[in-house]
C-alpha cells in the first residue's frame, strides 16, 4: 500500500518554486502526494490539489474557514506525512494535524526564515515567537535553512529532531556561466551594451527586500559612473512607488525595472554583480542562483544572506547603519572598476554552491520520509 503525504503552503505559488523537485522524487518512490494551498493551480504527480482559502495573515478570521477543510482533508485521508511550509500554512497545518499525529502521522515543518530574528521588531518577536514555541509541540520534525534559526529552535524548541538543510534548492543544470561571446550577443538581445556594468536584484518589489535603499544607493553610484545599470525583476506593492522614486531621481536610464520574469538565469548571464539590500532572508535562493552563475555578490548583513556571503573571498556584507549608502557605493564601484577581481570572486563560488543543488537537497529532505 502506498504511503500518502500532503505537502501544505498558503499558496500555490510557494509549491510552485519550491517543492515540485520533492514531489516529483515522493512520486518516483512510489508514495502518493497530496497538495494543500491557496489558488486554482494543478501540479503534475500530485494525485490530488485541495484549495485551502488561506489568508497570508495568520490572523486574519478568513484561516478559521481553512482550519476546518483542512482537518476534514487530513481526518478523512490517513495520511502518513504532513509536510507544512509558510507562516499560516504551517500554523493552521500543525494545528489540524494534531489529532492525526495519535495515529502515527508524522509532521515535518520546513521553516523558510523565522519571522523574528536577530533584529527584527519587537512586535513580530511577540506574536511569532510565542506561535512557533507552542507549535513546535505539535512538528515531529523540524528543517531549518540558516544558522540562526536552527541554534534558536535547537535553544528553545519543543520538536525532538532538528536539521540544518542548506534551503530548498537550485537547478545548476540551468544556472550556469556563459562564455564573453555569448554573454555580449544576449546583452544585445535584452537591449544592454557589453561597455555598462550589470548590476540584477531578482526580488518582490517591497518593503523587507528594501530596493528603496537601493536607488538611493544607484543615485550616488551613477554620479561617479553613469555606465552602471541596475536590473530589478520582480513584481509588488511597492512597484509604483519604486518606479516614482526612479523617475523622481531620474534614474530612468540607470535602473530597469523588468518586472516578475520566469526567464531569471538570462539576466544573471548577463549581469557582473549580484546585489541584495533585504532586511529580512531565510536561505535567499536569489543569492544561490547568482553564485551559481559566478558572479560576486554585495549583499546586506541580514540572516541567511550572511549563510551564503561569508567573507570577501566570493562577495561583500555590508552592515546597515548611517553609513550603509556610502558603503553600498563604495563596494560597487570597486568591482565595477576591478573586473579581475569581479571574476576572481565569482569562482570563488563555484566549489561552493555544489551543497546547494536541487538534487543534494531534495535527496536529503526525501530521506526523511524514507529513513523507516
């Protein structure tokens, strides 16, 4: 008989980049994949998708209504392993599984990045911290992707088996370096010249991914050097206000905002610097893609940013403080004047990043399943 699983996440744009490896690896084991999210969206080797009307807020009174389709779906299937992911997505999960678990069912939370860390406002700190402790009673087994998380829930957690995966996983068969030649001709095709020097940013346009510090930091950039150009692709709330601010700055020839694109690896082909500003990361698959791809990375001293950007061998962190602009530029202009050193860097990445292939992880979160 085959085991079943249902794999939940608030909404199916989350499965979509995240766990379809898994769920093809389950499927080719022989176990039976069930999906539970919020959206009109159909995977393949998932023997059947639920729509959960999740609010992203786990507050918000809409969750009561999932709460209780959620707990018929997991009473009446048996299953064998709930996974659960994403702030309301795992909370509501754990909570409707926790009958399920007096049958032997196991529940394995993945947590992409803990919504208080090191840093972060004293109210997430008073409302998630609380929710997680509490639910860490009710996870058989727990995955953390950065450092920082895993030593707090290894301090203060309840779940009695803990492991450190490094994310969810990226396609190196697809993020690779292209040679100069190439790398000339498809900045041609995408509307670039081979003399600028490609900054990419590859984020939702918002509040916490902070591209607002990032004009800020391209207006004193293109004062020294107008031949720098920032790509920024992604979509969000805070997409108009960032387009203003551009043209307020005019800064239209300077910064391109591209929009959500599913052709990500293009861009970074053509790019010679990676740059975050986040203030708030997990294990930040952007920055992994850009490694792959060998490129040096300047990146803010979030959590999880600085899992990946370890020392000045393969990119630069850069603290946020009064000084933060400044800095910014600086490390930017340096690599765009040194391109020996831009290279030297990005092979320092290539060695790596192997530990973060798709395969490595979703072998190492499959054999959790698959270890009885």
């Amino acid at each position: 008989m085959k085991k079943k699983v249902l794999i939940i996440a608030t909404v199916d744009r989350h499965i979509r980049h995240f766990h379809l490896p898994l769920i093809n690896k389950l499927n080719n084991a022989g176990y039976e994949v069930d999906v539970a999210s919020n959206g009109n969206e159909n995977f393949e080797n998932v023997n059947q998708k639920y729509k959960i009307p999740f609010a992203r807020n786990p507050l918000k009174l809409q969750n009561i209504d999932a709460y209780r389709k959620l707990k018929d779906i997991i009473k009446n299937n048996n299953y064998d392993f709930i996974h659960v992911n994403t702030p309301t997505g795992s909370a509501i999960g754990r909570l409707a599984a926790k009958s399920q678990r007096k049958k032997d069912t196991r529940v394995i939370y993945t947590a992409h990045g803990f919504h208080f860390y090191k840093g972060a406002s004293l109210k997430n700190w008073c409302i998630f911290f609380p929710i997680e402790f509490w639910l860490s009673k009710l996870t058989d087994e727990l995955i953390l992707i950065n450092e920082e998380d895993f030593k707090r829930a290894n301090k203060f957690f309840k779940t009695p088996n803990k492991y450190l995966i490094n994310g969810v996983g990226v396609d190196s068969t697809i993020y690779q370096k292209i040679d100069e030649k190439e790398k000339t001709l498809q900045r041609k095709k995408l509307g670039f010249e081979k003399k600028d020097t490609i900054l990419t940013y590859v984020a939702e346009i918002s509040k916490r991914k902070n591209q607002n510090l990032l004009i800020d930091i391209m207006k004193q950039v293109v004062s020294t050097n107008d031949r720098v150009k920032l790509l920024l692709l992604g979509d969000g709330e805070y997409f108009e206000f960032i387009r203003k601010k551009v043209n307020d700055y005019n800064l239209q020839d300077n910064v391109s905002l591209l929009g959500y694109k599913t052709n990500v690896v293009d861009y970074l082909q053509i790019s010679d610097i990676y740059i975050s500003t986040s203030l708030q990361e997990g294990l930040p698959v952007n920055v992994i893609e850009a490694q792959f791809c060998e490129l040096p990375c300047i990146v803010s001293n979030c959590r999880g940013n600085i899992d990946l950007v370890f020392d000045e061998k393969n990119g630069y962190v850069v603290d946020m403080n009064e000084k933060t602009i400044e800095a910014f530029t600086n490390k930017i202009l340096n690599l765009t004047e040194n391109p020996t050193l831009r290279k030297d860097m990005g092979l320092q990445n290539t060695n790596y990043v192997k530990k973060y292939d798709v395969k490595t992880i979703t072998n190492e979160i499959a054999n959790l399943y698959m270890r009885d």
